[in-house]
C-alpha cells in the first residue's frame, strides 16, 4: 500500500501541470480568447512548426543502441502493433463505424510517453539511470510508427463514412495519397534531418571548425526554444477543443481504447519484454511507458486527418485522468 500510494503522488504531481494547462485552455475558449477558428491554427502551429523542431532536436541528439535497448524497443513497438491489432479486430467486431474505427485504432495503441513518460521515469530511481532508453522508447517505438500509421490508418478509415454523410469530412484519400501527402510533410522531413545529423560521420575538421560551431549551437538552441513551445500549445488547443458531451456520445469506443491503452498495452509490453529476456529495469521501463494514457499529439493527428476527432481529444482526456490509479497500480505490481 505504500508503494502505490507513493507512486500515486509522484503521477499526480507530474499530471496535475497538464491539467491546469488543458483547463486554462477550456477556460480561454470560454473567454473567447482562444476561438473555435484558432484551435485548427494551433494545431498548425505544432505539426508544421513546433513538433518538426523537436522531432529533429530529439533524434539528433538520441543516445547510442546498446543491445538491450535495442531490444526494449523492438518489444514496445511490437507490443503497441499488438494492440492496434486488438483494435482493429474489436472495430470489426462491434462494427463500429470507419472513422471512428481509425480513431480507435490511433488512440489505444500510442501513448504520452514523452510528456508524462519522461517526468514519471526520471522520478523512480529504480529507471532514471536508464532514462536513454525511455528516449529510445519514446521515439522509435512511439513517435516514429505513430507518424507512419496515421497515415496507413487515415487512408483506410479517415474521411466521411456512410454513417456520417453530414460530417464535413474530406471523402478518404486513400492510403497511397496519405503516404505521399507524408513523406512530403514536415514531420517526415523532420525525421530525415535528425537522423542524417545523427548517424552522418561528419569529418572532423568541420565538427571543429569554430564558425560552424556556432552556427550549429544557434540552431540547436533555435529549435530547442521552438520545440518547447509543443506541449503547451497542445494542451491549450487541447482544452480549448474539449467537448464535455464527447465522452457521453462515445461510450462503447472510449471504454475499448482506454480499456486496451492502460491495460493491455503494458501487459504485452511485459510479456514481450519477458520473452526476450530483459533485464528487470529495461522491462519495468517498457511497462511504465505502456502504462501512458493516449497521446495528446495523437488526438491532434487524428483531427487533421479526418478520423473522429471529438471522440480522440475524449479518449486522451479519459485515459489521462484513469491514468492517475492505473499508472500506479502497475508500477506497484512490477514492485
């Protein structure tokens, strides 16, 4: 009982922040401030600029892949495709209708590992000396493979369905359009220039050169400021597009995905983890980040490719207020 009343403060202390934030958000729309017209801008705002800064940032900076990591991550990444699959079959199953079966999909599989992930790691001892690998996690395991399905997914079930004709979406493009609209995107475009700053053997005469130096500090020190700009205007445009009645419109799918994002995905983190023989530590990292309710950014995404939007931005606020007991119900049972 200790354990997880121990946990249980340190979620609420990290999780508390996010929430002020997104009722901030909540309350500006309400004073106007923030209009229904300018939450589609925010959005912009963090996919065209925000987002590809710290994309880029990240993976230039990413740490080595020791074996074992390496490792982790494959099993988070099969344990989040795991869980789409789930999806995918229970969609099909309840017959839910095709965008809100993409959204569904989206929402159970990819989580806040970045926002809530690192905080919560850096503050249990048992995994802050592994937090590279939390990193690792959260960037090729969720983030990357969440910028590639949404694309596969929305050009599958993104766009008007027949049991929405007078939803105002865009009729679905197809999967080879979407692929083609991403890898012209910026977050595709991020991801390259990481990488090639990254993996690149740049000859050493330049990395000494002075005048690039400075150059490269500018730019890194730009688009740090830029990056930090992401997890507050997501989560004021966040609250600002919060619907009240969404959660009451969508029982059936917000109850499967928060149901498959805060339990089943950590389960087959673990069990994945397992298999591979991790150690301890690497396996009680994999599970807590599984653990992480449904990303903001994947709320957003689903927006912007005409998936069901209101029922994504429910998803994401249920799942983070579950998260405060399931969390630490679940680092408490690794204890």
């Amino acid at each position: 009982m200790a354990v997880f009343l121990e946990n249980l403060f340190t979620v609420l202390r990290i999780l508390t922040p996010l929430f002020l934030l997104i009722l901030l958000g909540a309350v500006l729309k309400r004073k106007n401030v923030i209009p229904p017209s300018a939450i589609p801008v925010l959005n912009g705002l963090v996919v065209y600029v925000t987002l590809p800064a710290l994309v880029v940032l990240a993976l230039a900076k990413a740490p080595e892949l020791p074996a074992d990591y390496a490792r982790a991550t494959l099993c988070f990444f099969a344990a989040g495709m795991g869980t789409m699959l789930i999806a995918y079959i229970l969609g099909r199953l309840f017959r839910l209708p095709r965008t809100i079966h993409g959204a569904l999909i989206m929402t159970a599989a990819f989580g806040n590992t970045s926002f809530l992930g690192y905080p919560i790691t850096l503050a249990r001892p048992v995994v802050a000396d592994i937090f590279p690998a939390a990193v690792l996690l959260d960037q090729f395991a969720m983030t990357l493979p969440m910028y590639l399905c949404i694309v596969l997914v929305s050009g599958a079930f993104g766009g008007a369905s027949q049991t929405h004709p007078g939803s105002g979406l865009p009729k679905n493009e197809g999967t080879a359009k979407s692929l083609i609209r991403f890898f012209r995107g910026p977050v595709f475009v991020s991801i390259v220039l990481g990488l090639m700053a990254r993996l690149i053997p740049w000859p050493s005469t330049l990395l000494q050169n002075m005048s690039l130096q400075a150059v490269g500090n500018i730019t890194g020190q730009t688009l740090a400021y830029l990056g930090q700009g992401t997890t507050p205007i997501v989560l004021l445009a966040f609250g600002a597009a919060l619907r009240p009645g969404a959660v009451r419109s969508y029982p059936l799918p917000i109850a499967l995905s928060c149901g498959l994002k805060l339990l089943v995905t950590p389960l087959l983190t673990w069990l994945f983890c397992h298999l591979a023989g991790l150690p301890n530590n690497l396996i009680a990292l994999g599970v807590q980040m599984g653990a992480m309710p449904t990303a903001v950014m994947c709320s957003v995404l689903c927006v912007q490719n005409s998936l069901e939007g209101d029922m994504a931005i429910a998803i994401v606020f249920a799942s983070t207020v579950l998260s405060a007991i399931t969390v630490p119900l679940a680092l408490s049972l690794l204890h």
